[in-house]
C-alpha cells in the first residue's frame, strides 16, 4: 500500500477547503476512479487542510496526485495560488 498526503496552506487555503467540503461528492468520485483506490481523508487544519489517498500501488498515489491537482483548479480557478505539500511513502500500517 501507498499514502500520499497533500497539505494545503497560505492564501486561499480556507476558501478551496470550503470548495472541497461543499463538493464533497464531485471530489469522492474523482479520487474514487483512481486504479487501486483504497481510501480518501479530508481533514481542516488552522491554516489550510490536508487530503490523504490510499491506494494499493504507487501508481495509484501517482495518479490521484494528477486528478487532485486538475480537479483544484476546476473548482476553484479564482482562487489565489494555494501552497501545496506533497509527501509520499508507506502507510504505517504497511
């Protein structure tokens, strides 16, 4: 299994984590379609937020990384650029 953790954080942070939550099924489906979905978090932060997918492969992460990347900038285009972390790897319970 492999984990991919997106945080996001910065100008426009909040407002994309509203878009998120108020699109919450759009996003699911997105994140869903991934070959080797596993699961999806969503998680607000004081700051920002972070998203994690699972997925059986790192081909899966690879992938879920694009779609999140051109699903963000479909919803939310006015949106000042956000500051985006990637951090990849094994889940702990690998």
């Amino acid at each position: 299994m492999h984990a991919v953790i997106r945080t996001y954080s910065g100008q426009g942070a909040k407002e994309l984590f509203d878009l998120l939550e108020k699109r919450k099924s759009d996003v699911e489906s997105l994140i869903r379609s991934v070959k080797g979905f596993v699961s999806y978090s969503l998680v607000r932060t004081s700051d920002g937020g972070l998203t994690m997918t699972v997925c059986q492969d790192k081909a899966g992460t690879d992938d879920s990384v694009q779609k999140a990347r051109t699903g963000s900038r479909k919803m939310g285009p006015t949106l000042a650029p956000v500051h985006r972390s990637c951090r990849r790897g094994r889940p702990f319970f690998s």
